[in-house]
C-alpha cells in the first residue's frame, strides 16, 4: 500500500522536508536496503580477495577483465542515458499539469447538459459544480500550501459555501486516514444520474460526457 506525506507537505515549515527525508516507512532506503547491503558486501568481498588472496599475476588478469567489461559500459553514452532521464521527467511533470483539475470545461458541459430554467434546475447545476469544486479544494490543500492557508480546516470550507452543515457531518462520519475528495465526486455522480433520470439530462451520453 502506497504511504503518502502530502498532509504533512502542505502545511510545511522550515526543515519539514528534510525531515521526510529521515521517514523510515515509505522510504527509499526501506526499498533498496538488501539491495544495497548485497552490493556492498560483494564489493568488498572482492576487494579483499583481489588485495589478500589474489597473486601479482592473477591481479593482472582481474584487472585486464575490470578494463575489458568498462569498456562495454562505456558504449553507452552517458549524456544519452541523462537525456533520456530528462525527457521521462520533464514528461511526467506536464502529465502532472495536465491533470490540474480546471472548472472550466465541467461547467460549461453542466451549463448546456443540465436542462431547465426553474429554481431547481438552476440549483442542481448550482450544486453539481459546487460538489466539482469541493473536490478541487479537498485535493489541492492537501498539497498547496497556499489552499491550505485558505482552508485549513472543514469548517472553514463550510464557511466558504462549498460544503453544507449536513454533507460536513456525512463527510466526517466516515473514518479513512487518507484523503476523502472521492466523497464529492460519488455525491456529483449521483446527483448527475438523478438529473437524467428526472430528464433534466437529454440522454445517456450527455451524461457519460459530464461524468468523463
């Protein structure tokens, strides 16, 4: 199971990420430990055999060997490994941008989708972006710090009108250590299914087209 520190993050002070850097569970070293203390111990152990068993001319051979397979390691080139690497990272960065969720588009595929120009169409449109922005909020305080500072507890998004006093006490009975934005997003679901069966929503794939 994947152990998260983006709590922690989002309200960080000086010397938090280094902190991070000491957690044991999660961690890199906790990953790669045997494997590193396996490389080390066949490090030395031929270091020691090649300094206290091996002959002067049994040495030369090894180190023949040592220069015939660095030679191998060498037709690969380095800057083309570190290109490689750069473009993966770079990639994975904008994927992370891309994945930014904006209002924009949800709201205007609510706005043209969700029929009706009575007070309850307008409050179901009304609610359905509500729920999408609540979602927004839950997932981008738990790793900006400047949303935090804006909403550093629930009820200060109750406060904000993205949560009412009876959905904050929905969303507080159910106990989960991690981050619960899913919640919105079941509550916009259903709301959406509710929509197209009372026929505010034309037809199916209206539907499918909001809720993607």
């Amino acid at each position: 199971m994947t152990v998260t520190y983006t709590n922690r993050v989002a309200d960080a002070r000086l010397g938090t990420f280094s902190q991070l850097l000491l957690q044991w569970k999660g961690s890199i070293y906790k990953l790669l430990y045997s494997e590193f203390l396996i490389f080390i111990s066949l490090y030395f152990t031929i270091s020691l055999v090649y300094r206290l068993i091996l002959s002067e001319s049994q040495r030369l051979m090894f180190e023949k060997l040592a220069l015939y397979c660095n030679s191998y390691a060498e037709l690969i080139p380095v800057s083309f490994v570190l290109g490689f690497y750069v473009a993966l990272v770079v990639s994975r960065w904008w994927a992370q941008y891309e994945s930014i969720p904006w209002p924009d588009r949800i709201m205007n595929l609510v706005s043209c989708n969700v029929d009706g120009e009575d007070e309850y169409g307008r409050l179901l449109r009304r609610t359905l972006m509500r729920y999408s922005n609540l979602c927004s909020v839950l997932i981008l305080r738990s790793v900006s710090t400047a949303v935090y500072k804006r909403f550093p507890s629930m009820e200060h998004v109750v406060r904000a009108g993205l949560m009412t006093p009876e959905e904050h006490k929905k969303f507080e009975s159910l106990n989960s250590p991690h981050n619960k934005f899913w919640i919105p997003c079941v509550w916009f679901s259903n709301l959406a299914v509710k929509a197209r069966n009372e026929g505010r929503i034309r037809d199916s794939v209206l539907l499918q087209g909001i809720l993607n």
